[in-house]
C-alpha cells in the first residue's frame, strides 16, 4: 500500500496561513498592498480557494462532543469538497502558488512557522486522497483532527477567557492590540539603546513571525559583531581583557544553529552591542 504524501505548496489552509502571517509581519511597514492584494484576488467571494478555505476551517474549527460525531462531521465535509470543482481549485492554487514565487521567496515564506500546521496537514490528506489508498494513514489524519475538536473537560477548564475574548475580535481591533503589544515591547527594551540595538529591536518585532526574513538579518549583524569586537581586541592592552573578548566573539551564536530566532537571541546581541559600544569608547 503507498504512502500517501502531503504538499504544502497544495495545502490551501497552509498557503492562506502563510500569507496571514506574512502580512502580520508587515503591520508597522508601510507597504502592505501586494499581501493583502494577494489576499483578496484568491481568497475572494466565490473564488474555488475561498470554497476550499471555509471546507478546512469547518474541521479546524469545529468541536465535537464525541468521537463518532466527529468522524461523521469529517464524512460531510469530505463529501463537500469532492462537489468543488477540482478543475478550477488546481488552476487557482497553482496561480496562487506562482504569483507568491514571483512576490516573494517562497522557500524563504514556506518556512514561516504555523502553529496549526499538523492539523491542516491531516484536513489535506483527507480532502486529496480516498479511503482506498492508504486507510491505516487517513485514520491518523482523522484522529489528529478529532484530538484538535473534540470537547473534554480539560479543554473547558483551560480555556484562556482574555485569549478566546481576543480572538472573537474584529481583525483591525486585533491588529490594533498587537501594535499596543509592540509599543509596549519597545517601550521595555529600547531605553538607552543606539541605532544599531535599535535596528535590530525593529527587526524583531516586525518580523517576529517571519522566521526566514528575521534569520537573513541576524546573518549580517553577528560578522559585524565579531568584526567590531576583533578590531577593538587588537587595541587593549591588558593581555588577559584582550582573550576574554576574543573568547566572547567565539562564543557568539550562530544563526545555523537556530531553529527559531528567540528574544533571548536578540537579547544576547543587544549585549554585544553594549559591549562594542563600551570598548569603542574606552580607545
């Protein structure tokens, strides 16, 4: 029996997640119109995407009360999405799928993390594959699925009042909230800091969900870092100073070892500047 596979570059609910958080990224840019044009042309009213995109959130979404209910919820969704036309939705998702290429880079957005990913992955092998190809495999799909919807007393318990309460907000109120939650961010950290903390404090913050493009800016700030510290090594004079710095640019983080880019990360670097900054004014 074959193993069936996933593909993100199909995935309609991975794609549109994508793109969410890509514009997330750019709330405090000043140019967000090729995101959200993008937005609007394919995911429309009564594009076959959007058809498709309401299919996924209606398992990603949906709570059940039993696992039998469940599995019949997951049959009539099933059943909608073989009534689209498949012909039209692969002709979408392949434009969809090429005007983000051209845009961006999509390897650099496919890496974008997505919290729900394993989720949207299973609704994907449900929606592409029939029973017959691999039942063992779209079995654990649909527990995935059932494990995310199903109601029990824990989840009742543990829900967030604040976080279920923000999340039933307008969009423009979210992102109004998130802006408050930068402002307030950079409130915190950016005291005392000089351009160079600054910047990278900026970077942070507005493409914290950006994992790729965040990664690509750390990539020139550390060989900075150690440039800076090894120019100004050369010019102490206390031989013992003078390993402890070089010591402290060896030690500095490589952004290959990083899955993600964590605000401990940056906390680091904005440490180094301090100390760039310290021996630069010392010579």
């Amino acid at each position: 029996m074959k193993k069936l596979k996933h593909s993100k570059y199909k995935n309609t609910g991975i794609l549109f997640e994508m793109l969410v958080r890509k514009l997330t990224s750019e709330t405090l840019s000043s140019n967000k119109t090729v995101t959200v044009d993008i937005i609007k042309k394919y995911f429309g009213k009564n594009t076959e995407l959007s058809k498709e995109l309401q299919l996924y959130n209606a398992l990603l979404k949906e709570q059940f009360k039993s696992e039998a209910q469940g599995l019949d919820y997951i049959r009539t969704v099933k059943s909608a999405h073989d009534k689209l036309n498949q012909s039209v939705l692969k002709r979408q998702r392949y434009n969809l799928v090429k005007e983000i290429s051209e845009k961006f880079v999509f390897s650099n957005m496919s890496k974008i993390h997505i919290s729900n990913y394993k989720p949207l992955a299973s609704i994907y092998m449900i929606f592409e594959y029939e029973e017959t190809s691999n039942p063992k495999q779209l079995l654990e799909c649909k527990n995935v699925i059932l494990q995310n919807g199903i109601i029990t007393e824990k989840k009742q318990i543990e829900k967030d009042p604040v976080l279920e309460n923000f999340e039933s907000q307008p969009k423009d109120i979210r992102l109004l909230t998130y802006k408050l939650m930068i402002d307030k961010f950079n409130e915190k950290y950016s005291k005392n800091l000089d351009e160079s903390q600054k910047q990278l404090l900026n970077k942070y913050i507005t493409n914290v969900n950006d994992t790729a493009a965040l990664k690509e800016y750390v990539q020139t700030v550390i060989p900075r870092i150690k440039k800076d510290l090894a120019s100004q090594a050369k010019q102490i004079t206390d031989k013992a100073t003078q390993i402890k710095v070089q010591k402290l640019s060896e030690m500095l983080c490589t952004v290959e070892n990083m899955k993600t880019i964590k605000e401990s990360h940056i906390l680091s670097l904005l440490r180094y500047f301090d100390l760039v900054r310290e021996l630069k004014e010392m010579h």
